[in-house]
C-alpha cells in the first residue's frame, strides 16, 4: 500500500513562521524530501530542520541548475522537465514501498513552488495532501512593515523576467505589486518602476525573514544586480480609510 506524500510549505525562512500543521506533520515525519543547490545544504531543509526528528530518512534532489541557464534557454525546459520527472520516480518508488514521505517547500507550495512539478506528475498515483504555508511575500512585506492592499485594491504579482514594457504596463494597471525573481533584472525593474512613476513606492526586501535580512527603500539601492532572495514591493492603500 502506498504511503502518503504531503507537500508541506515551510514558510520564508524564519522556522517559527511555519504552520502549526506543518509542525506536526514534520515531527511525525521518518522520510523528508528536499530540492537544493548542488554543494548546498538546501534553504527549505535548513528551515525544517528543529522540527524534524532525529534520525529522519532523507531524499535530496540537487537541482541541475538554478540561475546558470536563462529561461529562453531551450536546454532549461528539457533539462528541467527530465530533473523533475526523475525526482518523481524516485519519490514514487519510495512511497511504494510503504510509509509516509513529506516533501519540503520553501513559502508555500502551490506559488512558484518546485514542489507543484512533482504534484502534477504524482498526483493520482499517490495519496497527496498539500500543508499551505506563508509565501515569502507576506513574511517580506511583514518584516517591512509595508501594508499592501486596502479596500478594492488589486494586487499584482510580477515576475522581474518580463519584458520591459510589459512590466511598466502591468505596474500602470495595479494598485499594488509584488516584484519577483529580480535578480540580475533588478536594473530592468528600476527603470520600469522610474517609467511608471512609482520608484519612491518601491520598497527593496532581500532575505526577508531569515539571517541577513536587509530592507531599504529601492531609490537607495545600489549595484546591478540582486541574490536569488530578493523583491520589490510596491504598497497599495493609496484611497481613503
């Protein structure tokens, strides 16, 4: 019989900002799955780790790459579609021999999540429940004491890998906006913030709610590019209250 896999988002990376579900099921946990980068230890593992028993069985999936090959890249899909299917047969083969698997899901799973790859390709062969968690955007957003939304507000969601144009375009069409994977876009997003008048809004967070945090105002930012945990946030509740 087929053991259950769970797909337990860990919250942005402080451990006390987990879930009181996804604690427990942690701590009952004998086998933890996990993506990391090669040679690293790995950011969802790492903020699992007090919650885990001693002892506990784990599946390490090391990424092939992570921000090496662009995403216009031919070789990303195909090399990422063959890394995510391979980790979803070796995830299969361990849930039938019996016994519950949780894999491990930096924010929450279902929101630019690796762990929605192995959902798609395991979900009908295997007993699967998803513990949400809170996404990295909430917990930055929190750590920079910048509400977002009030009243009929529409929030935007923005990859910072969008054409240049298109970003201005969205961020004129919003009242607030969430920039993500900035990165070595971060000089594209300035200059989209600048043309939509909205860079004295701009709040920069990298590493929110984890070791290093730091947040500044994103006229203040200096340099060219951004690590991997970065955003931008853009604050609505520009109406009355």
């Amino acid at each position: 019989m087929s053991g259950r896999l769970y797909v337990v988002g860990v919250g942005p990376g402080d451990p006390e900002l987990m879930t009181l579900k996804a604690a427990r099921v942690l701590g009952a946990a004998s086998v933890v799955a996990f993506f990391a980068k090669a040679g690293r230890r790995g950011h969802a593992r790492t903020i699992a780790d007090s919650h885990l028993a001693p002892g506990v069985e784990e599946l390490r999936f090391d990424y092939p790459f992570t921000t090496e090959v662009s995403l216009a890249d031919p070789r990303y899909l195909a090399e990422m579609g063959d890394f995510y299917g391979a980790c979803a047969e070796r995830l299969s083969a361990r849930l039938d021999r019996g016994g519950d698997v949780a894999l491990l899901c930096e924010g929450d799973p279902f929101f630019y999540g690796s762990a929605m790859y192995l959902y798609d390709r395991l979900t009908g062969r295997h007993p699967i429940e998803v513990v949400p968690g809170v996404t990295g955007m909430s917990g930055c957003w929190a750590r920079a004491g910048a509400p977002m939304t009030h009243g009929d507000d529409v929030l935007s969601v923005l990859p910072g890998t969008l054409d240049e144009d298109v970003l201005v375009e969205r961020l004129l069409g919003c009242d607030a906006a969430v920039i993500m994977k900035v990165g070595s876009n971060l000089a594209k997003i300035g200059r989209a913030l600048d043309r939509a008048g909205l860079v004295a809004r701009a709040v920069y967070v990298e590493r929110g709610a984890m070791a290093g945090e730091r947040i500044l105002p994103f006229a203040a930012l200096e340099g060219p590019a951004a690590p991997y945990f970065s955003l931008v946030l853009v604050p609505g509740r520009r109406g009355s209250r």
